[in-house]
C-alpha cells in the first residue's frame, strides 16, 4: 500500500473539486453528526470534534460556498494546522487515488491573490481539473 503522502483525497464543494493530501488530514467525520456553535472568542462557525471546539474559517471566497452544516452527505475535513487542527466542509468525498494518478500545474501568475491564496496548483484527473489544497495555504487564507 502506498504511504499516505502519496494519496490523495478527491472532495467537492460548491462549484470545485478540491484535491487534498490524506497526510494532512486528520479525519473525515460525517457533519450531520456534529454539533455546531459559535465561537466565542473569533465570532466563527465551529463545532465539538474529539470534546474540542474546532475552527471552522470561512473559505466561501476560495473555494465557493460550503454546504448546510450537517447536511445529508457532507463531510468534515479535519485538517493538521500549524497549532491546532481547522475543519473544512465538503458537499461531497469523491474517494481516494494515488498521486500518480494526477498531472499537476502551478496556477497561473494572473489568477493569484497575493498574500491570499488557498491553492496554487491545479490538478487533472481524467476530464476533472482540482484546486490542489493544502494546510499551509488554506490555514494563512482562514485568518
């Protein structure tokens, strides 16, 4: 089996497909499972994940818009962060695939935001083109 810097985990929300590496995750939870509140101290949507409260930032100018919290079929991505793990909601968990499985393309210069970018590589699969997420990126974008 391969390891798992080498997978990749294939997601939709809103209007994109979002590629992520399974080594950056830390779990997959159903959302409708969840229970969602406020935090207090940010004013952000975040839920109780493992007795914690986990931030959830707001990527709707990124990567479009997230489904309901706990709407049928969507999922939490638990994502490693630099001091505390951030949930990203996803409509849809398309399935899992090696990363050869991929052509990758830096994004071009005219479409960055700098200082604000979530993704700068593009991914192809089949006739699929993915938003290559990754912590760092998405984790500087929730702040």
């Amino acid at each position: 089996m391969a390891g798992s810097e080498s997978l990749k985990l294939v997601a939709h929300r809103g209007g994109y497909d979002l590629l992520f590496s399974v080594s950056e995750l830390v779990e997959i939870v159903a959302a409708d499972t969840l229970q969602w509140e406020t935090d207090d101290n940010s004013g952000l949507r975040a839920c109780r994940f493992r007795g914690e409260l986990l931030a959830m930032p707001d990527f709707t100018d990124f990567l479009g818009p997230a489904p309901a919290e706990g709407a049928m079929n969507s999922h939490l991505l638990v994502v490693t962060g630099r001091f505390a793990p951030f949930g990203v909601l996803v409509g849809d968990v398309c399935g899992i695939f090696a990363a050869g499985q991929f052509r990758y393309r830096d994004l071009p210069p005219m479409l960055r935001v700098p200082g604000r970018q979530c993704y700068i590589r593009l991914a192809f699969r089949q006739d699929k083109v993915l938003l290559c997420c990754d912590a760092a990126g998405l984790e500087a974008c929730g702040q």
